[in-house]
C-alpha cells in the first residue's frame, strides 16, 4: 500500500501553522515572567504596608490630618523628674557683654517699659562668673510691665555638660525680678528634654544697679523621657 504525499501547499499550510503555534507558546512562556514579577511586588507592598501600619499604630483612619503613635517607637521609655542647680549671669557692662538692649524703653517709663535685651548668658555651677559653665540661656526678655520691674522671658537653656551636651529646656513666662522667688513654666526641650514640662525657681543672688550686671541662681524642675 502507497501512501500519498501531500500536496507541497498543504505541506507548507502546516509548517506555518506550527510556528505560529511554538512562537505563540514562546510568547506565554516569557509574559509570564514579568506577570508574576509584578504580582509579588504588589503582595510585597501591600504586606509591607500593613506591618508598618500595624507596628506604628495608626489609627483607624491613616488618611486623616492626625494619627495615634505608639511613644515606645519615639525611644520614650518611663517619664522621670530632674532637677538641676545653676547660676546664670547678665552680664551688660565691660567689653564683652552678654546681654545688650536690642530696643529702647519708652520715653519717661519708670518701669523701662518696652525695652527688649537679646541675651547669650553663661551658666555656671557656682555664683562666680569663672567658676564651671554647664551652659549657655540664649534668647531675649522684655520689661513688659507698666506698674512693676516685670519681665517677659523666652530663653534656651543650652547644655553643654555631660550627657546633657547638645540638649535645650526652653522657657517662657514672667518674672518681676524684685520678687524674692520667681516661677516660669518650662514649655518644651530638644535632645534628652524632648517633650520636657515643668517649672523653674529663680532667686537673685547679686545685683548691680550701677551696671545693671546681675547674677541669679535657677533650680531647674523637669520631667523627661
């Protein structure tokens, strides 16, 4: 028995037919690839997502203007009151003063009403202006009252000792310098005093009215993380 051979066009039908065939196969083989590329990286993404919302503790609604953190995340372990002891020198006469009048008072005020000094005061452990400084109070006060000697203070208390060095207290608040005990509020801190509050005591140890230099002693009261 013969088999018959095909025509040649038939023949030929059928070899394109089948490379159209393996290309085709080829093509699914390599999308496949990049599909399932992508596919893991959304499941990655999406994974990730959801861990880092689940270890920050966002709130219900990540979407909103504020969210809930959980504070051991910030490194803030359990809160703990300080206290530091130092004496801080205004020191507005010689050549080197570190406290200058930046404006004026107004004319005829008993009180110096509206004058503002810019202030770069040392710290020190002692009441001698040459004894250890600890720091620097940076900032400005403002006589701000028209019956007393009464002073707006905002300052830094800039640390430089130990492991406090590179750490600030900032306070805010008024101080009628003839009163024997003062208190300000402390409003915040950076470094080892973030989110600091509480209050601070000063206490005139010398004044020269001639010079207007004066020393007076701050108990610092604190609470950190």
């Amino acid at each position: 028995m013969c088999l018959k051979k095909p025509p040649a066009h038939q023949l030929q039908l059928s070899f394109s037919t089948n490379l159209v065939r393996e290309s085709e196969r080829k093509m699914a083989n390599v999308a496949t690839i990049p599909s399932f590329r992508s596919g893991f990286l959304v499941l990655s993404l999406l994974f990730s997502t959801c861990f880092l919302a689940s270890v920050a503790g966002l709130d219900e609604n990540p979407g909103a203007f504020g969210r809930t953190l959980d504070r051991k995340l910030m490194g803030l372990k359990k809160e703990k009151l300080s206290h530091f002891r130092f004496y801080w020198h205004d020191v507005q006469s010689g050549k080197n003063p570190s406290s200058i009048m930046v404006v004026p008072p107004v004319n005829n005020s008993q009180t110096a009403f509206g004058q503002v000094n810019m202030i770069d005061n040392p710290l020190t452990l002692d009441p001698e202006i040459g004894s250890k400084m600890v720091g620097r109070a940076q900032g400005f006060y403002a006589l701000a009252d028209q019956g007393q000697i009464g002073l707006l203070m905002a300052q830094n208390f800039a640390f430089m000792e130990g492991k406090y060095n590179g750490s600030t207290i900032t306070v805010l608040g008024r101080n009628p310098v003839f009163n024997q005990v003062r208190e300000m509020p402390i409003v915040g801190g950076s470094g080892l005093f973030r989110f600091a509050r509480g209050y601070v005591q000063a206490h005139t140890h010398t004044f020269d009215i001639k010079t207007g230099d004066a020393t007076v002693e701050y108990n610092v009261y604190v609470l950190h993380y």
